[in-house]
C-alpha cells in the first residue's frame, strides 16, 4: 500500500465527524495493507509507530530536504525506515539518523511528510482513536466486535490484534489469553455527578470502594519476576522498588493485581498528587524506564536488587476465560473454596489525622531509590496461581484478594444496602480528602478495558469563574479556531491575574466558533500561535482539584480542568481569586 494513501485516510478521517463514517475509512485502509504492512500501517492509523522508541526529536525535523513531487513511499517501507531509525546506536549516531532522516522525508510528498511530522511528534490529530479502531478492525475482517474487543484486552496491543483478525480471523483471536507478565488494559469506572445517579446503574446492593487520588498500577508476579505497569500499559517495574517489595512479600507464587500507588512520606502521609506521578514518568516513561532497565538490570540479567522484570517472551498461562490450577487441569471457578471476606468494611475511613504507616519493607526499599515513598493499595485481583479470575463474579476475586493481602494493604471499602449508606461513604471519602468513590456492582466480572456500568465513579466536582488570559490557536480538526485556553484567577492584592493553566476540554463547534470570534475582538497581541487577550471574558471552569506547580506564578494549577460555560452575566472583577484556589489546594472549604 502506498503510504501517500495511508496519509489520505488520515487526513479524510481528521475530516469526518460521523463515527460510522471514520470506522468505514479506517476499515478501508486496512483492507487494503499487505499482510506485513498490518503491524505498521494499524499503528499509523492510531496515531503512532510501531517502534515505541525512533531517537528523533524536534531537532532532528528542523532541517529537511525538499518534498518529492511524486509519491513512491510504501507503508512498508517506511517501516523498514523507521525501524533503521531506532536500531541507529553508539558514536557518530546523530548523523547517521540525520542521513536516515534526509532520506525518508526527501522521498515523502508534502502529504507524507506531514504524516510523518505527525507521527514523529506524537501529533497526529485524526480523531482515530482506540475504539475507532478496534471498531474498525472488526468490520475490515468481518469478525464480531466483542471478539476483536477481547482479544485486545487480553493482548494489550492493537497491532497484534489487528494482524491476526486481518490474515488469520476470529479462530486466532480467542487464542488469546490473559498471561502473567503480558500487562491488560484495565478496567475503567464511568463517571457520575451523584451517588444517586452511580446507584441508578449499578443496583442496590453494592460496594463502595474509596478513590484514592494516585496512579493506577497491575502488579504482575511470577516467581521471583515481578513487573509493574501503568494505566498506560508503560513499565516502570525499576521505579517503583516498594512496590515490588510489597508484592514480593505476598503469600502466593503468580498474580495479576489491580489497584492504586500513593505517595506518602516517612510517617506515612500522604504527598501531593505530582509526586505521585513523577515517580511514574508519566511523560516520556518509556524511554526513560528503557535507559534504566539497561543500566540496573543489565538488559535480560538480574538488578542489582534482585528485581526482575519479565523478558520479551509472556509467561505461559491457561486459557482466558477459565480456570486451571497450576497443574493444568481445569476447575470450576464457582467451586473455589471463599478466601477471607469481602464483608462490610469498618463503618469509618481512616482520615488525615489517621494515616495508615507505610509497612517496614515498602519504607525500606523506597529508601533504595531516594525518592518519596509509594505505598500500593490494591482493589482488585485478576490471576491466582494458575487460576484466571477476569471472568469470576466480584465478590469472588475481592474474597481471594483478602485471603493473601493485609487489611492495610486493600483500598478502603464498604457493602451499602440502601442509597442514604452511600452518601455517607462518599462525604466520610471526601472529608478524609481522598478524591471520591467508586460504586460498583459485587457480581460483575472484570471488564478489562471496557468503561462499563459496573464500576461507577463519584467525585466532588469543583467550579471556579475564572478570566481568559490568552487563547491558542487550534490544530488538527481545530484547525483554524481559537482553542486553547489560559486561565486567570485574579488576585486582589496586585489588581492582575495569575494564571493556572491551560484547557481546551468541553469546547462544542460551537462554542469555539463563537470564542474564535470573540477573542480575536479582545486580542491585543496576534502571535502565530498564541494570541493574548483583554483579561475580560469569564469562563465557568470544572476540575478535579489543585496541585503545586512550579510552572506556574501563582504556585499551583487546575488538574483537568474542563469548560462549562461562558460567563457573561459576570466582569472579570467578579471572578474568583487566586486566596480561593489556594484554599482548595490546601483542602479548605473556601469562604
């Protein structure tokens, strides 16, 4: 397939608003891939390259030969080019990627190349995204939906889904199964804006788990090899050495745990969420866990501690879906023996002034790292020694979590039978400043994945009126419009603003083509990409809370801030202050 086609189907579905519509494109594009050109062309499609990892960065695209008048790029061939790319190591590596780099763009038309530009960066805004896909993939095979979807949950990986539904079909896609030390996208929460409205979909009774405000993590374990993921699917096993010693001191020799790292200090308090997220390199992780993993562990070898991540080849397990004990013969998961209780949890939840220490083992081998501590609490348990438990009713997988985890060790939770039990699990969440709950259904299976009914999320939703400080201009489907937001609190010792951040979430084609001409009246410098403003226009602002941030004058931002609506009954003089986000960063209730 020619590449230039690929770029067209992008660029059309960047176009196309109709979710049907982009399936149907995509789904072209597939069809027409050879078999070898599946695993790239899927990815290319997704936005991304096969080869996590290329060694080019802004840099190395700012000097480029001049397009080429005619297509002549296949898609395999460009993956053949960017696979050169990344293997380019040692002395003398930078040029050699620059004659790498000049060839590949210099046989690129400037559709192509800008393609490619997109690839390279990360940017490739199409609106193609995973769902679409997958969506995708089963039409272009003509298999069912559920089946592609389960196949990616179990794989973890689009490109290898994609390839086998593609040459292969249905039969070789429920090959797939869960393995230990291959990580599976999680199961997600849908959100609610009440704990009457979360109930509405999940029934009474039910469970309700606190959310804790860390980073999602799956502990895979076997043996002595041990490995932790993000939510992201990005390893950061070398990390998170705490972690690994809290799972290394499990009574049982395989797992799949699901749950959350927090992090707290020496005593055990609780730390700001960026700490959190630093530690797992959110931005970049890859490379930077990649690098290290070569350094500590010496490639395929042992660290240095001990710790070992899982090789190349997945560990071979039973088949999803059922349950074998570890001698292979199959058994009836409703036939478990029940291992400890998922019961009713202590009717109060530990609060600020009754942090739950960090446990000896997690404190020691955090101190190996030298950075703040993270303390795992797990929520949910996928593979026992053999056993696969996605598809086992709730109930059974939290009953077998408490059989070999401490209470100190389980994310908080509570069985409620009636509504008023859990408005008061969510307040008692909340007073005690974690993030909200998640209510969820005790009898449902683990929809790894999926963002089902089964789990939903409860969070307090904080509202600010805040003024637009600039705007940026747009790109991809944006194109053309104002899109990005800075926002300002104003502070009312110095008469100005200080700004918070940036969103261009909740913005409707209609609310962009109204602020697109709005600020442009109120523009006072025109950039190429950001315009500055007249602090005048208000805006309504939800997010999830405040964080410290150094990038920032005022010392902190919004965390996911989103857009409700324009203000136009207030001035700027209005809006609030920098004192009230201040007060909710440090977990106040503001006057």
């Amino acid at each position: 397939m020619l590449f230039v086609d690929l770029a067209a189907t992008s660029t059309a579905v960047a176009a196309t608003s109709g979710r049907r519509a982009k399936v149907e494109l995509l789904a072209g594009a597939l069809r027409n891939l050879a078999p070898d050109e599946i695993a790239a062309g899927s990815a290319y499609l997704a936005g991304e390259v096969r080869q996590r990892q290329t060694g080019v960065g802004y840099a190395s695209l700012r000097e480029l030969p001049p397009a080429a008048e005619q297509p002549s790029l296949t898609v395999a061939a460009v993956d053949a080019a960017i696979a050169g790319l990344a293997e380019v190591r040692g002395p003398g590596s930078q040029s050699r990627r620059r004659e790498l780099l000049a060839a590949l763009f210099g046989a690129a038309t400037a559709d192509e190349r800008r393609m490619l530009l997109g690839l390279f960066s990360g940017e490739v805004r199409q609106g193609a995204q995973a769902g679409l896909l997958t969506e995708a993939v089963a039409r272009a095979a003509e298999v069912p939906l559920p089946t592609v979807r389960r196949a990616l949950l179990l794989a973890g990986d689009l490109k290898t889904v994609a390839v086998a539904a593609l040459t292969v079909g249905a039969e070789a896609l429920t090959e797939f199964a869960l393995q230990v030390g291959r990580p599976l996208s999680p199961m997600l929460a849908q959100s609610a804006a009440s704990v009457e409205d979360a109930l509405t979909s999940v029934g009474l009774p039910a469970v309700v788990d606190v959310k804790l405000d860390g980073i999602r993590i799956q502990v895979h374990r076997s043996g002595e090899d041990i490995a932790v993921f993000t939510r992201s699917l990005d390893e950061i096993t070398s990390r998170v050495p705490e972690v690994v010693a809290a799972v290394r001191a499990l009574p049982a020799r395989e797992l799949v745990l699901d749950g959350e790292a927090i992090a707290l200090d020496a005593s055990g308090r609780p730390r700001p969420f960026q700490e959190t997220a630093s530690r797992a390199a959110t931005r970049g992780a890859r490379r930077a866990v990649r690098e290290e993993s070569i350094g500590v562990r010496g490639g395929a070898g042992g660290a240095e501690d001990g710790t070992r991540s899982f090789g190349a080849e997945p560990v071979e397990s039973p088949e999803a879906g059922s349950a074998r004990t570890s001698g292979g013969t199959p058994v009836d998961i409703s036939e478990l023996p029940r291992i400890g209780t998922s019961g009713t949890a202590p009717a109060t939840i530990p609060g600020p002034d009754r942090p739950v220490a960090a446990a000896p083992s997690v404190l020691a081998a955090a101190s190996t790292s030298g950075a703040t501590v993270l303390t795992p609490y797990f929520f949910d348990l996928l593979h026992l020694d053999g056993v696969d438990l996605l598809d086992a009713p709730a109930y059974q997988r939290w009953d077998a979590l408490a059989g070999i985890l401490s209470p100190t060790q389980l994310v908080e939770r509570i069985t409620v039978e009636t509504a008023e039990q859990a408005s008061r699990a969510f307040a008692d969440a909340v007073d005690a400043g974690h993030e909200g709950i998640v209510v969820k259904d005790p009898n449902a299976p683990y929809d790894a994945g999926r963002r089902g009914s089964a789990w939903v999320k409860v969070k307090p939703r904080h509202t600010l009126d805040l003024v637009v400080l600039a705007v940026e201009w747009g790109s991809g489907r944006r194109k053309g419009w104002l899109s990005n937001l800075h926002l300002g609190a104003r502070d009312p010792d110095s008469g100005g603003f200080v700004m918070l951040g940036k969103t261009f979430k909740g913005l409707t084609d209609e609310l962009l083509r109204w602020q697109t001409e709005r600020f442009q009246e109120l523009a006072v410098d025109r950039g190429d990409w950001v315009v500055r403003v007249r602090p005048e226009q208000v805006v309504e602002i939800a997010f999830d809370g405040v964080q410290s941030s150094p990038r920032y004058p005022g010392g902190v931002a919004l965390r996911f801030a989103r857009v409700l609506r324009y203000r136009d009954d207030k001035t700027a003089a209005e809006a609030d202050t920098i004192d009230t986000v201040r007060a909710i960063h440090a977990g106040l209730r503001p006057a």
